[in-house]
C-alpha cells in the first residue's frame, strides 16, 4: 500500500518519515516513556521494527482506519452505557449464564477506554516505562467483586464462533496477547480481575440473500482463560531493546523488514550502475 501524508484539511503535505524527537526514546534515558498495547506488541512481532520506531524515530507508512470495526465498538460501548447506569445485566447475559455481572460503574471507565486520553496505565516498579492501553469494556462480577475485562472483536466469517477454534486460530494469537496486557495493565492498577476474560465476538451473516442497506450480526461470548506470567520477561526485554546502541535482528518472517532490504537493495544496485 502507498500511502500519502495529509493535513488535518486532507491537504498533502511533505512526509519526511520521522517522529519529532521528544516522541523518540533516547536509550538509558532516566526520563518516563510511555509504552502502549499496540507497540508492546509490535515489539513482540519485530524488536527492529519496533527499535527503528521508538528509538530511531522512523514512522511506518499509515493506513487507513478500520471505521466499520470502530462504529461497532462505539455503538456496543453505548448500548453497555445504558445497562452500566441501571446497573443490570446485558441482554446477551442470559444466554451465557453470567446473569451475576453487569458492567462496572467507574469514574475513569470513559478514560480507560480512550487510548488517546491515556487509557489503562501502569508504571513497572523501578522502571521508567509507563505501560497504558484504551480496553473496551469492563465487568463487575457482584458476586466476588472482581473486575472482568473485556474485548470487542468485528468479523465477517462464513463459520459461526466456536470459542475452541477461536482461541486456536494464529490469527487470534494477538488477541490474547491484547488482553493479557489489559489485564496486567488492571492487576498493577490494584483491581481484582476475574480468572475468566470474554472476547465479545460479532460476526456478520454472509449467507443472507441481500443486503438491503443493513448487516446483521450474530453475537457471541468467547470466554478466555488469561494468562500474565510471561509479560514482566518480554518489558525486561523490551527496555534491554530500548537502551541498545546496536539494532536488533531482523524477524526473518517480517515483511516490514523484507520490502526495505530489498528496496535498499534496488536503489543501492541502481545509482551503482
């Protein structure tokens, strides 16, 4: 995909492909810096592609927003409002058996879901790095008071949601990676967190025989059995990345990397001739 720098008035502008340098890491920097979910994980999938990011400043190309995913969470978060102010449970509860929760009622709840406005946060002791993520949504068990988090997941797949396929799927294996963070993220902000996280899965029929203007979805609870053992391994490992002078090793399998090697290597070949 080529991708074109635009102003906020969707005039294009110069692209120079570089962070500004107070969004850079400065390794062995005494200073906080904040970490979010989504470049935690991409340290996990490419620490060169990440280092190159939050060190070394350069911006990958963008790409353009997910807007029916985002309408989908934006109208669940609403409709998860209304049952969060009575204080009852979701009409999808039943079905599950899970009658006992209903949506937690925090001040922050709107803060937490907004990535923006900082989201979840939780700063490692003894650490520098400020972890935070925007969740989707949080639950209240009233019977043992824990807080169960929870993920907004869209797709359109002809297969109806099986929590065992779900959960199995290597496409899926970020998902959980995305929850075991939000849960860490609850665990070092002092909540008691349920065993049990629900990924809200809403999957378009793809067998209807029009479309008349509307999509429906069927709705499914995918219950997760977290786990956060492994996360403090990785942060010590990414903050050992961030104060590196030397850059990482490539994933072999990252394509990021494959397509600028080998653009270098063209460009290189080409001004050599």
């Amino acid at each position: 995909m080529i991708s074109l720098k635009r102003n906020s008035r969707g005039e294009k502008v110069e692209a120079n492909g570089l962070r500004r340098e107070s969004s850079r890491y400065t390794p062995n920097q005494s200073e906080p810096f904040k970490i979010s979910r989504s470049k935690f994980s991409d340290f996990l999938t490419c620490r060169r592609c990440f280092y190159l990011d939050r060190v070394k400043g350069l911006i990958s190309p963008s790409l353009p927003g997910w807007t029916l995913n985002s309408t989908t969470d934006l109208l669940l978060k609403k409709e998860f409002d209304l049952r969060r102010a009575e204080q009852s449970p979701h009409r999808l509860f039943e079905k599950f058996d899970i009658t006992h929760v209903v949506p937690f009622n925090h001040l922050l709840i709107d803060q937490w879901r907004d990535a923006l406005r900082g989201g979840l946060e939780y700063r490692p002791d003894k650490s520098n790095i400020i972890l935070h993520g925007g969740v989707d949504d949080l639950w209240l068990n009233k019977e043992t008071g824990e807080i169960i988090v929870v993920d907004y997941k869209s797709q359109a797949n002809k297969n109806p949601v099986n929590t065992d396929s779900y959960l199995k799927s290597v496409y899926h294996e970020t998902y959980k990676t995305q929850m075991d963070f939000y849960v860490f993220l609850m665990i070092g902000m002092g909540f008691r967190v349920a065993d049990t996280a629900y990924f809200y899965v809403c999957n378009a029929d793809v067998h209807a025989d029009t479309f008349d203007g509307k999509l429906t979805f069927t709705e499914t609870l995918v219950p997760y059995q977290w786990s956060i053992e492994w996360i403090p391994r990785e942060i010590d490992k990414m903050v050992e990345v961030l104060n590196t002078e030397k850059l990482p090793p490539i994933n072999p399998s990252c394509e990021n990397c494959a397509y600028s090697q080998q653009r270098a290597l063209i460009e290189y070949k080409a001004t050599a001739d």
